[in-house]
C-alpha cells in the first residue's frame, strides 16, 4: 500500500523530470481570478458553448449545475458538420471514446484560437486532450486508467483559483488510455501514479482536467454502447457492473468535487467576461446636429 507522502513523491518527481522545475504561484499573481458571484447580480446569463462528440458522452452531473445557476448553453455536435460558433463567453469540452485525431479539424483549430484570445475553457478527458493539442503539446497512447483513484494536487494547485484549497489527496474517476504532455505556459496542477498530468491551467481560465467530474452511473451504462469503450474495457479485463459500483459509491464526493470545481470556473468564467467588457473602448457619442450644422454651411460657402 502506497503512502499519499509516497504518491505525492513519486508525482512531483516525474512532473520535475518532465518540465524541469516545480511550479509555484503563477507569474504575475492572481489577476482578475477574484471573481463576482453568479447569483444576485443583474447581469445577463453567462452563455457557453459545449462541444459534444458522442451521444452517450453528455454532461452528467454538470447539466444540472449549470441549469442550477442560470446558465445558458448550446449543445455543439463535433462529430456532424461543424461550423464555427457564434459569441460565446466560455466552452466546455467534454469526453469520449474517441481520439483527438478523430474529431473535425474545424472544432480542433476554434478551441485552439478561442483559448488562445483569452476563452475560458473546461475540458474533461477527450475534451482535456483536445485542448493540450489545440495548444501544441503532444497526446500519445498509454497505459489506460479505468476506474477510481486517487490523483495528487501539484504545487501549482496551491494559488489556483480552482483547486487553492481542495485536500492534496482528491479520489476521482478516470476512463483513458491516451494522455497528454504539458502545453507551454502551462502550470500543472495535478497527477496520479499512472498519468503525470490530471488537470493543468492555461492562462488565467482555460482548464483541462483527464479525470472525469461530471460522471454517473446512468453514464456508465450508456457508455456500454459505445465501441471504443467497449473495446477498452475488455482489453482491460475490467467489469462493467464493478466500474458502475465504483461511480455509485463515490458519487457524493465525486458530485461535490465537480459542483465545487465548476462553479469555481463559472465564476471566473463571469469576472473574465466583465473585464473583458470594461476593457473595450466607450463608444464614441456623435452630436448629429453640428454635423447636419457643418454640411449645410459647406454647402452655402462660396467656390
């Protein structure tokens, strides 16, 4: 049995030797991550973009948190035709059996350019590596993760908005085998024995987490319609019936841990919003009546 101070060791020594150095506050400090609250202000609805690229890969659980705190969102299909998305004031990125290769081109290259510009991103397992891709790092094939398990907070987690104050040790629900390497500028934020990075931030609200918060049993049993899910799962020698044990038994964590973690985003996701609005140039007030006053003078001077 593996101590949490032994797995902490054993991640914090494979994070040094991938990027070379052990991630503190981020540079610069906090910024604008002092976010408003959602409720009781008289805003307009955030409105997010969710990329979808199964069916039987929904949600889950976030569904109900985000009706929970009025926001509003369309549902956008990566695996049909995909057209760029209008004004969004955040996308999440949800999960699924296939890889990022398989997903349009088209979606891949607007969350790159979105999160680029300052988009505020939440990205869960496929999604996650779709975003470390769309942000140049590599997403290769390992050995695949199923199941419950604990994963360790980083250094960085200590100053995140997100993670600042969640337990060292969090227990979470992973279903991967491909992984991804840390984005440039990216601060790593946590890790379990099998996989280096669980979650990473890039920038002040774009993040990837490889485990899955969202999941519930009824997802699982979706998921057993899915091929490539399927395929996993033999080759892994797992049981259906025992992974959909392990979600029920650790959903009241599990359902805090997303509920904590996504409400977090959304309100960062509202100060990146205001600021954003605060920054734009006021718009400039044009006094019609000296410019009708102007044009007639012009057109009585003499030639």
């Amino acid at each position: 049995m593996v101590s949490e101070r032994e797995a902490k060791t054993v991640v914090d020594t494979r994070l040094r030797q991938a990027v070379g150095y052990t991630v503190g506050a981020p540079e610069g400090g906090l910024g604008i991550v002092q976010a408003v609250p959602l409720a009781g202000r008289r805003t307009r609805p955030l409105h997010l973009a969710v990329f979808e690229h199964e069916a039987e890969t929904g949600l889950g659980a976030l569904a109900g948190y985000l009706d929970a705190a009025g926001v509003e969102y369309d549902v956008l299909k990566t695996h049909q035709p995909f057209s760029a998305p209008g004004d969004f004031d955040g996308v999440i990125v949800l999960g699924g059996s296939l890889s990022v290769d398989d997903v349009a081109l088209d979606a891949r290259r607007w969350l790159g350019d979105s999160v680029q510009r300052g988009l505020p991103c939440f990205a869960v397992c496929l999604g996650a590596q779709l975003l470390a891709d769309a942000l140049g790092a590599r997403v290769t094939r390992g050995r695949p993760e199923l199941g419950a398990h604990d994963i360790y907070l980083l250094d960085g987690a200590r100053h995140d908005p997100l993670f600042a104050d969640l337990p060292r040790r969090v227990p979470v629900f992973s279903f991967h085998q491909d992984r991804f390497d840390l984005p440039r500028r990216a601060v790593p934020l946590a890790g379990s024995l099998n996989c280096t990075y669980h979650a990473f931030r890039y920038g002040v609200a774009a993040y990837g987490f490889q485990f899955h918060p969202e999941i519930r049993r009824k997802d699982i049993d979706r998921w057993r319609n899915v091929p490539g899910y399927r395929r996993l799962v033999e080759e892994r020698d797992e049981d259906w019936g025992q992974l959909a044990e392990a979600v029920e038994a650790a959903a009241p964590k599990r359902d805090r841990l997303a509920h904590e973690l996504l409400n977090r985003w959304l309100q960062l996701t509202a100060a990146v919003r205001t600021q954003r609005e605060q920054s734009r140039p006021p718009r400039r007030r044009v006094d019609r009546r000296a410019k009708v006053s102007t044009s007639r003078r012009s057109d009585t001077d003499p030639k």
